[in-house]
C-alpha cells in the first residue's frame, strides 16, 4: 500500500477537514509473547506508517512481559532495517509497568530505590529507542502519587472550578499524606474530618504591655500574635508555652478543625518566609535551629509553601513533644537535690566508718540504729550499724536517681526528636514533585546524551526525547494541569542540571525543550468524566457538552504552549481504559486532533488496539475505524462505487451488510498484491 496515500488535495477531501490522512495515523504494538520481528513485518503490510513499540515487562523480562534487554545486536539491528526497508517510523513505550518518576511504592512511601529502578527502566527503552527507532518519543506513564481530587489546586480555581471529586463526601473526607523528607516514608495521614486537640497559647491582648526580644517594653496592637511566656516577655514561635487557666488550674486547650490548620498553614507560610528573607544564604547550623530547615535551598519566596496538612503533623508532633518534655521534666526533678545528698551521704559514711574501726563491741552496741519495720507490730524492727544503713541508704538513692536519669534522659530525647522531625515534615506532594522534576530531568538528560551519538553516528533520524504520559485521574500527572507543571518542572531542573556542567541558559532551555515532552492519551483524560459533577439541572446530554467542553478547553491550553510531543488515540466511554477504537466510545477524538492540528502538532498519532482484538476480527481494526472518524479512504485501487454515491469507508468494512447492490471491488489480506479476491473471498483467476 502507498504510504503517501491520504494526503490531501482538492479532488480527494480524505482528511474531512482536521489534517489527518491514513499515513499519518499509527498503531502500537505491545511487544511478546509471539516472535515479534515476523510479526512487524506482518503489521507493516497492513500500511500504516508508524508503530509504537509497547514493553509490557520491567525488570527481568518475560515470555509475555518483554523488556528492551530481551532484544540483542541481532534483533535491534534487523528492526532498524526493517524501519529503513519499509519507510516507516519506530517510537518507543517504556515499560507499562513503571509509574512516574517520584519513587512511589504500593504502601505509599517514597524509594529512592523504587525511583532507581524506574529511570533504569527508562533509560533501557531510551538506549533501544536509539539503536532501533533512531530518535522520537519514549513515551512514559505519569503518575506520581495519589491526591484527593476535590482538594486539587485546579479543582479550585477558574470556569470550571469544584467540577471533579473522587466521590460524594470526598470534600468532607480528604486524607493528605506528610512525609519525612530525610527518608520519603509516610509519617501520617492528614484527614480533614478528624479534629485535633491542640494547647490555647499563651498570646498577649490588645493593649497588653509585654517585654519584646530585643527587651524593649511594647503594647500588643489588634491583629497582632504576640507569643509570651508566664511573664511577660516574648517567645519565638517555636517556643511558644500554653494559656493557664487559674480557674481550673488547667492549661488551656481546643479541638482544631480542618480550617484552623488552614489559617495556621498561612501564619507559618508567612514566618518561613521572614525567617527566609533574613537568613537566606546564612550557614546551615542557623537553619537547622528552625521548623524551616527544609526552605534552605529555595530560590523565590513563592516556594516557600506550608500546606494544612503539614501544619496538622506539625501540631501533633509539637504536642509530642511538649508531652515527652514535660516528663522528662518531671523524672528529673530533684536530681540535682539527690547529688547533693548522696555527697552528703558519702561524706557521713567516711566519718562513720572511721568512728566503727575504732569503737569497742560496747560502743558499737550504742552506734546500732533501729530500723522501723514494714509492718508495724507484726515484725520486731532491726538494728543496723551506721554505715549499713547509710549504704542502703546510698545504694537506693544511687538507683532512684539512675531511674530518673534515663527516663528523663529517654523522654528529652523523644522530645529532641519530634522536634528534627518536625524540620523535616513535609507534603507528600511537595515532596513526591521535587523527586519527579529531577527524575525527569535525569532521563531528559539521557535522551540527549543518546540524540548526540547517534548524530555523532551520522544515524540521528530525530532528536529523542522523554513523552510523559497522562494516566489514570487516580494519580498525579493525569490531569492536564499536572501534566503542563512535570513538563515544565523537569525542564527548569534539567537546565539548573546541565547549567552545572557547563552549559548557558539559552543551550540549557534549548535542550531541555528539545527532550521533555508530554505525551497526550485521549481515552485517559476522557476517564475525567466519571469524576465530573454535573448539574443536577441539566439533562445528561448537557452535563457531557459541558464535559467535553472543559476536554477540549484543556486539549487547547496544552496545545498553546506547545508542550505535547507525541499523542495516543484510545476511546471509552469515560469509566475505564478499555481501548476502544477511536469513534467507538465517547470521546472527542476527531474534536481533539482538530486543536492540535491547528496549534501546528506534527507528531505521531498512535492507535491502542484493545477491546478489538477480542471483540472483533482483529485489533487492526481499531486503526481501520480510526481511519474511518477521518474521513480518510482506504485504498486508492478501488474501481468503482454505486452510482450517484462517492467512496466511504463503510464501503470496504461491513459493506455488504444492508446493501442492495454487488460490490465493485475487491479486498485481501494484503491488499492490494497479486493475491486478490472477490469480496465473497474467492480467488480472481
């Protein structure tokens, strides 16, 4: 088949209007169990232009899981010929089984390990990428972490504002996940329902006089927060003591809600960034005095950020700690006071030990103490001699104040550690964004060591580069927002990174667009629907207008700024990613394409074949339907049409069904060839 076919002219129309011919719609092919070399060239007979090479193992490849080391010299080899023989175009699927670049694992920590082992898988398909396809997309799944879709940052702004949540109570029932930053592992979960108890701090009043930190007198204004200890005199915030209610001879304290850490998320946003202002730059021991340790490195005030959620472990743990430090206070009390008496303890033994080596059996009658019983009455008491008494004496003093010791001590340790904890409590979304902006910023790195040997080669067919795919609403990376902020945001790390190897800004930015992309999945984003909350006003086929409106809105704003690089064309009808065939379900793919197109997109467009390889003769009829949403005709060899009608596809797929008329043409298997048929499939002789 010709290749060039569906190009648009004047007398041919195929494209219907969107720019998009039979040549320019691929297909992917998930790579095992079946010989895959026979089985592409199979495919190409087909007459589409591109195929999208799909690993469907990571790690240590499998029958039915291939993975990019399955595939030796040999094979590598033979495929690249086979792209160059046919004039085709290779592009590459990282393994399905990988999931953003952030770390994440089934529990919900952050791995470095887990991140490891994903850009390896990355860098594998890049490196078959290169020796096979000779440059373009390495298409990446997304998905960061999870996140309540209700409390979303675009879920909260704009025409479409609070259109999406996971279910009915989400609002009510969000649950944030905190980390530790030193280590990725969750510390707890953040619920929005839950209240928590949390001291009443001792503040001063409007127009109460206090001693500030400089020890000059003051008067507190309205609208002030004024922190004071028991007299007077102002604390920094993070020493801050409890309101004491002389009444009932309690510390003050109240059930905080949701809210209450919301605004307590804005006064502390606002102190980070004071204490940012003064002492950006400053060493890292004044850093490490202060819950702000983790802003050291900020470049702009603008990401100086402190979420609710961090805000509600922050209290807990300030709580944890205030806790662990008020026993301790209490098993050290008096230890000082205990010192003191066992030197005087020890001092009376020497005097008595001395007056007992010289004193007559008499006199040492006359020096024995009695010792009260433990039941009175019951046990005539004991008379001991001085020093033995004074020894037990000594000997539970000495474990008394050993018990003392190490509670206080291990309780001051706890409250030592609370504290550093609280240095390093940060948002599982701050922190998973951090991991994958560098993670890609890696791999973009990789893609073009590897676009500059093959040019080196003399084989660079197109720059390669990381397309960062849209997946699951579930998960982070799939709503458009998010995909636009990892494309970007690996970018600015890549230029920071390859700034410090050498590189200027421009060469920097030059390269990081030319090898982070994003990879637009329409049967992906039109998963978004089952999530949308229509207007219970308005009839179904309203509330999908409307959803499809916002579709298309999002399509155009990723469009504009020019961040899609390679694109797949699957359909649903908005529950699940069952791959149907473009047209099959109800996604505006055609809609879709048409911004694209006419935002100037030039990248491949790629079928993933699914439903169709079971629920119909083959899953290359996915491509042929695709075909067929275009408007695009099939074969230039057809002969002939029913009078006063022009060629339609429908005229080869299903044609005979509901027809009056014999067909006037012919179809095989590798049409057209010199193994013709009839229609009825009987061989032309």
């Amino acid at each position: 088949m010709d290749r060039d076919y569906g190009v648009s002219s004047v007398a041919d129309n195929s494209t219907n209007d969107v720019g998009v011919g039979v040549k320019d719609i691929g297909m992917s092919l998930a790579l095992g169990p079946t010989p895959n070399i026979p089985s592409i060239q199979g495919k190409i007979r087909t007459g589409a232009k591109t195929f999208e090479l799909t690993f469907m193992g990571a790690g240590k490849g499998t029958e039915r899981g291939h993975s990019p080391e399955m595939y030796g010299k040999l094979q590598r080899q033979a495929l690249e010929e086979l792209s160059r023989a046919n004039q085709i175009d290779f592009t590459t699927h990282a393994s399905v089984g990988i999931m953003g670049l952030a770390g994440m694992d089934q529990q919900g920590n952050f791995s470095k390990a887990n991140k490891k082992f994903t850009l390896d898988e990355i860098k594998r398909a890049i490196e078959f990428a290169a020796d096979v396809a000779r440059g373009g997309n390495v298409v990446v799944h997304t998905g960061e972490f999870h996140r309540p879709l209700s409390e979303a940052e675009w879920n909260k702004q704009g025409p479409f504002a609070g259109k999406f949540q996971s279910y009915k109570e989400e609002p009510e029932l969000a649950t944030f996940r905190v980390v530790d930053n030193r280590t990725g592992a969750i510390i707890s979960e953040a619920r929005k329902n839950r209240m928590v108890a949390r001291p009443v701090w001792n503040i001063a009043k409007p127009g109460e006089e206090y001693i500030d930190l400089e020890g000059k007198r003051r008067v507190a204004r309205e609208g002030e927060r004024i922190y004071l200890d028991y007299e007077g005199r102002q604390l920094e915030p993070e020493r801050r003591v409890p309101a004491y209610d002389p009444e009932t001879g309690r510390f003050k304290s109240k059930l905080m809600s949701w809210q209450d850490f919301e605004k307590e998320a804005e006064e502390m946003t606002q102190r980070a960034r004071e204490f940012w202002k003064r002492y950006a730059g400053a060493p890292e021991e004044k850093w490490k005095e202060t819950p702000w340790y983790r802003f050291k490195e900020a470049r702009s005030i603008e990401e100086i950020k402190i979420r609710p959620e961090e805000a509600y472990i922050v209290g807990t743990l300030e709580t944890n700690a205030a806790n662990a430090r008020g026993w301790s206070y209490y098993y050290g009390a008096g230890f000082d006071r205990d010192v003191k008496m066992i030197k005087k303890l020890r001092k009376a033994m020497e005097i008595y030990e001395r007056l007992e080596g010289v004193a007559s059996e008499e006199e040492k009658e006359k020096l024995k103490r009695e010792i009260p019983s433990d039941v009175a009455g019951l046990v005539p008491p004991e008379t001991k001699m001085p020093t033995e008494i004074l020894r037990e004496r000594i000997r539970a003093l000495e474990s008394h104040m050993k018990q003392a010791q190490e509670a206080s001590s291990a309780q001051w340790l706890q409250a030592q550690e609370a504290e550093e904890t609280i240095r390093h409590v940060e948002s599982a979304v701050s922190y998973g964004l951090k991991e994958a902006y560098e993670g890609y910023a890696e791999a973009g790195i990789q893609a073009m060591k590897e676009s500059e040997r093959l040019e080196r080669q003399g084989k660079l067919k197109q720059p390669l580069f990381i397309a960062m795919e849209n997946l699951f609403p579930e998960v982070y990376g799939s709503h458009p927002d998010e995909m636009i902020n990892l494309v970007e945001g690996g970018r600015q790390k890549m230029v920071e990174m390859l700034k410090q190897k050498g590189y200027s800004e421009s060469e920097a930015k030059k390269e990081a667009e030319e090898h982070l992309k994003g990879h637009f999945d329409t049967g992906h984003l039109n998963m978004w629907r089952k999530y949308w909350k229509g207007d219970p006003n308005k009839t179904p086929e309203e509330n999908d207008k409307e959803f499809n409106k916002w579709f298309l809105n999002k399509i155009e704003e990723m469009a504009k700024k020019k961040i899609i690089g390679s694109v797949h064309l699957a359909d649903n009808y908005g529950y699940q990613d069952d791959h149907l065939a473009p047209g099959q379900g109800n996604t505006p793919v055609r809609e879709a394409i048409e911004i694209l197109k006419k935002h100037g997109y030039k990248g491949p467009l790629i079928v993933e074949p699914g439903a169709d390889y079971t629920t119909d003769i083959s899953g290359f009829h996915s491509v042929m339907k695709t075909w067929q949403l275009f408007g695009s005709p099939v074969y230039g060899a057809l002969s002939g049409v029913p009078p006063g009608r022009s060629r339609r596809w429908q005229d080869v797929q299903y044609s005979y069904f509901g027809q009056t008329q014999p067909p006037y043409f012919v179809f095989g298997a590798y049409s057209p060839s010199e193994e013709w048929t009839l229609w009825s499939g009987i061989p032309m002789e």
